[in-house]
C-alpha cells in the first residue's frame, strides 16, 4: 500500500510560482512512476506531468511547458512540481498518483494509476 500526501498548493496571482510536494512513506517509492493530474471544476482530470521512478524520463502537457518542471528525490521519497509563471487557467485541485512500473517510463493517463493522493487546491487569481 502506498499513500500520497500532496502540499504546497495556495493562492497566488498571476506570474507567480508554487511549489507542490507529493510525499509518501512507502519504501519501495523508487518502483513507482508518479504523475501530476489536475481537475477544475466542470472539466475532466487531465494529465499535466509525469516522471519515470528513476527521474529519467520526463513529460508535459503541452500548455505547462516550460513554466511546469517535475522532478523526483528517490532519498526522501518524494516528488516535486515546480510551477512557474502561472495563469488562471491553472487554476484547479492537483492530484499525485502512482503507478507500479515494471520498466523505466512514464504514464499519463488516470487509468493506470495504482494510487492517488487527496490533491492540493491551487487558484491563480488574475
């Protein structure tokens, strides 16, 4: 079993930058690829970024490119989301979630998601 616990989100104005956090206790953390999802209201949970268990492997939703960046510590069992130059079409509940994988890639559809944090609101006002 392994639970997620996000932080970091808040409120922000536009141009800003938050840091989100998605920790977890488990101590086999480093098999898991994570992936950031995120939902706002009246819309589908959609895939904003995703890392490969060992931080090799990177992917973003083409809108958060080069403002979002992922990144991994396997040592402390955690995965961060660094947002930068943020929009209010940001705006939305963020969630963490992981997959056991068996090779070094990525995912980034919800389906495959073996675990979900409870996800960390984030609104960017304008």
């Amino acid at each position: 079993q392994v639970q997620l616990v996000e932080s970091g989100g808040g409120l922000v104005q536009a141009g800003d930058s938050l840091r989100l956090s998605c920790a977890t206790s488990g101590r086999t953390f480093s098999i898991y690829a994570i992936t950031w999802f995120r939902q706002a209201p009246g819309k589908e949970r959609e895939f904003v970024a995703a890392i490969s268990r060992s931080g090799g492997s990177t992917q973003y939703l083409d809108s958060v490119k080069g403002r979002f960046t992922i990144s991994r510590d396997n040592t402390v069992n955690t995965v961060y989301l660094q947002m930068n130059s943020l929009k209010p079409d940001d705006t939305a509940v963020y969630y963490c979630a992981a997959a056991r994988r068996y090779t070094d890639g990525v995912f980034t559809s919800p389906v495959i998601a073996d675990y979900w944090g409870q996800g960390t609101q984030v609104t960017v006002s304008s």
